[in-house]
C-alpha cells in the first residue's frame, strides 16, 4: 500500500504539471490518498523488532535472576510488562504515534507469551506446549479485537499457523492438521476487518494454502489440492469480472486477490502434477498450468507488477520441473547444462518480451487497432 500511494502521488505531480488537473484538484487528491489505511512501513517493521528484541531481554533477565526474585515479584513483573505494552501503546496512538504504539503492542503481546511459559514453569502447571501457543494465539487476538491494532492481527495469524504446525508434527512423524484451525482463522479474518489489516488477511490464505498441502499431505487425497486450486481459479476469475466489488469483499488490497489466486492455483496444482508425473494426464497436467499463468498474465500482469513477476516464477518453476521430470533422465552432465542453459536463454527471451508487451500502452500492445 505504501508504494502504491507513493506511485499514486507521483502521478498525481505529474498530471498537475502536464496541466491535467488543477492546483486544487492535485491537492485533495494527496489527501485523500494520505487517508487510505497505511501499509507496513519499513520504520514500522524496524520498532516492532525493537519491541521484540527488548521484550525478550527483559524477561531473559528476569528468567535468569528468577530464583532470586520473590515470587509475587516476578507475576508482578510479568503483569507490569503486559500492561505496559498495551496501555501504553494505547496512549502512544491517542497521540498520534502509531508506529510506536504498534511496537509496544507487540511488546505486550511477547510478554504475554512469555508469561504463560514462566509462570506455568513457577507454579508446574502440568500442560502441552501447544496449549500454551494456542493460548497465546487467543489473547493475542483478543488485544488486537479490543485495540483495533493490525500487527497483532497478523502476530494472531502467525501463532494460529505455529499451533497448527505444532499440532500436525506432534506425533512420531507427521498427523493430520488439527480442523479447529480452519474456525479460527475465520475468527481471526472477521478480527482483521475490523483492525483493517489486508496483511493479515493475506497470512490467513497462505495459512490455509498450507493447511491443504498439510491435509493432502496427511490423506493423499487428489480432492483436497483440487479445491484449492478451483477455489483460487474463481477467485481470480470473480475479480477479472467484477475487481471493484471483490476488493470490497476480501479487502486484499490492490491486486491482492489475483495475486492470491494465482499463488493458490499453484499450490493446488503442483501436488496434482507431481502424484501424476507418471502418468499419461502429465502433460495435460502441464498445458492447464501453462494456460492459467499465461491467462494471469494476460488478464492481469498490465496492472500489476507483483502478478506479473509471480506469474514468470511460476512459469519457469513449471518448465524446470516439466525439465527435470522429462529430460534428465535422457542426457549425460554436459547435455545437462548446455540444455539448461539454453531453457534460461529461452525464459529470459520470453519474459523480457512479455514485459516489454505488458509495459506497452494498450493501442500499441493490440498493433493500434482500435
């Protein structure tokens, strides 16, 4: 969002300089665009580790010197380190101060985690430790329910996915993904439309995309990676119909849902391809992924640089591993890297044309017809 409004402001200069709008219109046009929700700042992102990295020093200190501090001290602590970071962050955005705010939220919110363990350990409450993350997940969703901040939402998302990975590699190897998952994520997806955060909406997607890979994973069921892929394909196909009103549904962002869809699709088809990479379906397989990034592209590379950047790495994830799959195992090392050589010789040609096509204005991309 942030580059967005910058690239927003630049046109807006240069269409006030070309005379296209007036002096005026350029300057409610700033505004409004320094209204929008703002996106995740370098300088954000850089207080928020400086939350972290303090949070965790103060309690490795306390946690070193624990059985020298009374006991009543040390929940004090703990609790004077959770309150602070919340109201203080509160007070901090009352002000105005919203980066440092959000720092001390997550500074309360990683005394908050590290208090479950501490004093769990104090007084050998007897528990798991996924019981502890899970925990740790719903009071940080409750503080980013009742301080509408966005970084918690996404800490909220990140420990939902911790719990669920913790819980699927809790057995000697490998388990099925915990279905509870699914629910809070979609507690926490309702939370984030409330703190606005597009960035924890887009970790949820990529949560669940995980969450399937886990689930076919677990079952080897071909119906749980193609539902994922369908899903992601009517995303996409619902935001080239209708853009406007799919970004007023799922508040992605822009371009977020065809980023999203096409990723998913992805995610979906590559367990498919590689269960049938021995098959006769292979290559049809393979035509289908082709056709849908290329499609991606078409229909939405001209708009976004990010789509058009993911659809050439999946394009050329695609051709290696159709490579791999179908060529090795026909030549010797120097075939090897001579024909890999010229399939990169190739990509760089393709991608370097279809930038220069996407780039191009539209009467120019289409030969001037009209």
């Amino acid at each position: 969002m942030a580059g967005y409004v910058s690239n927003l402001k630049k046109d807006i200069a240069r269409w006030e300089a070309d005379g296209l709008i007036d002096a005026s219109t350029a300057a409610k046009l700033r505004k409004d665009a320094d209204s929008r929700p703002g996106g995740v700042s370098f300088g954000l992102i850089l207080s928020m580790l400086a939350a972290v990295l303090i949070g965790a020093s103060i309690l490795l200190l306390v946690a070193a010197n624990w059985e020298y501090i009374p006991r009543l001290v040390r929940v004090g602590l703990i609790f004077a380190l959770i309150a602070g970071g919340y109201v203080g962050g509160a007070i901090l955005k009352g002000r105005g101060n919203t980066s440092f705010a959000e720092a001390a939220y997550i500074l309360g919110a990683v005394a908050f985690g590290a208090g479950i363990a501490l004093i769990a350990q104090m007084y050998h409450l007897s528990g798991e430790e996924t019981q502890a993350i899970f925990l740790w997940c719903g009071g940080t969703a409750l503080a980013a329910l009742a301080l509408r901040s966005g970084p918690l939402t996404a800490g909220a998302v990140l420990l939902a996915t911790i719990w669920m990975n913790m819980v699927t590699f809790d057995t000697d190897w490998f388990g099925a993904p915990p279905m509870l998952f699914l629910g809070v994520v979609a507690v926490i997806w309702a939370i984030s439309l409330w703190s606005q955060s597009a960035v924890a909406r887009h970790l949820i997607l990529l949560a669940l995309m995980y969450f399937a890979v886990l689930h076919y994973v677990d079952t080897e069921l071909v119906t749980v990676p193609l539902i994922l892929a369908v899903a992601s394909v009517a995303l996409f196909g619902a935001w080239v119909l209708a853009p406007d009103l799919v970004d007023r549904i799922i508040k992605l962002g822009d371009h977020g849902a065809p980023i999203q869809g096409l990723l998913g699709f992805i995610a979906g088809m590559s367990p498919i391809q590689y269960m049938f990479q021995n098959d006769r379906l292979f290559l049809l397989i393979v035509v289908v992924i082709f056709a849908a990034v290329i499609a991606a592209l078409v229909l939405g590379g001209r708009e976004s640089r990010m789509l058009r950047w993911l659809g050439y790495a999946a394009f050329t994830y695609e051709v290696i591993y159709v490579y791999v799959v179908l060529v090795v195992s026909m030549i010797g090392t120097a075939g090897f890297f001579l024909s890999a050589g010229l399939v990169v010789a190739g990509l760089a040609w393709a991608i370097t044309r279809i930038e220069r096509r996407l780039k191009a204005p539209p009467a120019e991309a289409t030969g001037g017809a009209t």
